[in-house]
DNA sequence: GTAAACTTTCAGAGATCTGTGAACACTTAG
DNA sequence: CTAAGTGTTCACAGATCTCTGAAAGTTTAC
C-alpha cells in the first residue's frame, strides 16, 4: 500500500521533470503530494528518497519560494515540518503569468527594432497580440476558480 | 540595424531557454522570428548562428513537429526553406493541455491507489480539481482568440 | 552561557545534456 | 545511372547541471 503510493508519487516526479521541473524539486513536491501524513520533516522525505539534507534544503527552499509548500510551525518539535499549500496548483498556474508577461515585452522589444511596418514587425505583433491576450484573460480565469471553490468548499 | 535585431533575436532565445526549451531550439526559432525576410533555409541560419548542420537539423525538426515553424515548397531550389507558422503561437499554447491532461490523469492514478477519503487522496482530488476545470478552459479560450483574429484579419 | 539537534551553504565529483563533424542517406539535374 | 548539393544521424568531446558530504550557521533547551 505504501509501496503503491510511494512508487505513484516517484512516476510522477519523473513525468513532471520532463516538463522542465527539476529532478530533486520534483520529487520532494510528490513526497508531500502523495503522503498520508499532513506534515513531513525534511528528514523524513530524504530518508524516504534516499537523499541528502543539502538536496532537501535547496529543494524545499525551491518549493517554498513557488508556493507549492509551507512551513508549518511544530510545537515542541525541532524540526521545520512542511506541508502542501492548500491553492498550490492555481498558484503555480499564477506564477507562469510571468512567462506571459516576459514574451510581451519582448515582442514590443522587437518591434521597436525592426520597424512595426516590416516583415519581422509584424510577426512580432502577431505574438504581442496574443500573449497580450492570454495576459488579460488568464488571472481572470484563475480567479473564477479560486471563487468557485471557495462557495462550495 | 540588422545587428540589432539579431542581437534582440539572441537575447529573447536566451530568455526562452531559461523557461525549458532547448537553447538551440530558442535560438532557431528567434532567427525565424525576427528575420526580415519571408523564409530562411537551413544553411542561413546556421552562418548567421555559427553552428553545424547538425545541430540545424534537430532543432528545426523540433520546431516543426512543436508546429511552430514549416517548410515551404520553393521551386528551382534544392534547399529547405522554413516560415515561421501564423498560428504559431495559439499552437504552442494549445500544446500546453497535453501537459494538463497529464496532470489530471496523474492526480487519478494517485487518487486510485491512495483512496478517495484519505489524506493523500484529498490533497490529490484538489488537484484533479484543479486542472480539469483547466482543461476545460483553456481550449475556448484559444478557440476565442483564433476566431477575434481571423474576423479581424 | 554551552551543547545538542537541525538546517544551510558550497566545493567538487559524477551524471547528464548538447553541439560538432564526419559518415551516410536522399533528391534532383542531366 | 551518376554526380552534386543537401539533409540526417550518431559517437564522442566539452559544457553544464546536480547531488553529496562536510563545514559553518542557527535555533532551542537547559
């Protein structure tokens, strides 16, 4: 059973690092995606990975300025205990707006270089106009979700 | 003039690169964008970046399997010519969804071997959640963009 | 204050990825 | 069919990235 979970949570840090996660920040979030526990120390998640505390701190450090994960304050417990963030995925999905933001100005970067009337000026408008595009309806989106979830949980 | 705008080229493909995609891939795939002519073949890209042949042919396979860039047909030339797509863009966001498919259907497999009503399964069923109501967004959104700019255009 | 329990940092070994260059395969002209 | 011009593949060298392990730093208990 326990071997089932942890052998799902492994296949899908190995999915998700072949969509440009890296290796070790991928399968530290799949320990704290798939554990029946609330809370795991990063003791806990490199002994269940086999992995040293140099690649736990930068992982979780990685994880945390993401806001994936948290840390959560353990009374009586030394340790730093971590658990997934509740809005972790819309967080995430926030966070690529960035991405967004970055083509658009690059585009308007180009344009202002080739000229808007050239050949390469207008390419480079088809790509401002559409990531200006998803720029302006992707938050929305997300929002729509974060209200949604909110009514009903 | 055109040193600028290859500079440009180079610094945007630097920029992609940092996001995931293949530094060789990146750098094609700005020369293709930012050229002021219509199409380039492989040979001009390769002079203009300083690289093999080689490296060409892969990163031009992969650019046009991503559905970004084509060959166009040029008669009384033995050479490929390559054109950035019009589409190029909304298709590389639509590609995205795979991703998000991936996802859900991870989130699924992890809710199946955890259970439904544990921890572990909670935590998983937030994200299926979460990126199937994305999956059922996202294509109507690009679908919207497609239909604005062919009425337009 | 000191000691114990953790965490973070970082140099360097090892693993992984990428581009080259040459050999091979294709395509077209004649 | 042959030859010339291009495109593709692939082994390997070089570049890059990642994890380890140990030292330094931090926090808590007393």
């Amino acid at each position: 059973m326990t071997d089932d979970l942890t052998h799902a949570a492994e296949h899908f840090a190995l999915t998700l690092s072949q969509y440009g996660l890296q290796r070790m920040t991928a399968r530290v979030m799949a320990a704290l995606l798939f554990t029946q526990q609330d809370t795991m120390t990063a003791g806990e998640i490199g002994a269940q990975l086999g992995v040293s505390s140099g690649a736990m701190s930068g992982a979780l450090k990685n994880l945390t300025e993401l806001g994936m994960i948290e840390k959560v304050p353990a009374p009586g417990s030394r340790r730093d205990h971590f658990r997934f963030r509740d809005s972790a995925w819309a967080t995430l999905m926030s966070k690529q707006n960035t991405a967004l933001t970055l083509m658009t100005e690059a585009a308007d970067e180009g344009i202002k270089v080739a000229g808007a009337d050239s050949p390469a000026g207008q390419r480079l408008a088809d790509m401002r106009d559409f990531y200006s595009y998803m720029l302006s309806e992707m938050p929305a989106l997300i929002e729509r979700w974060r209200t949604r979830t909110s009514q009903s949980g």
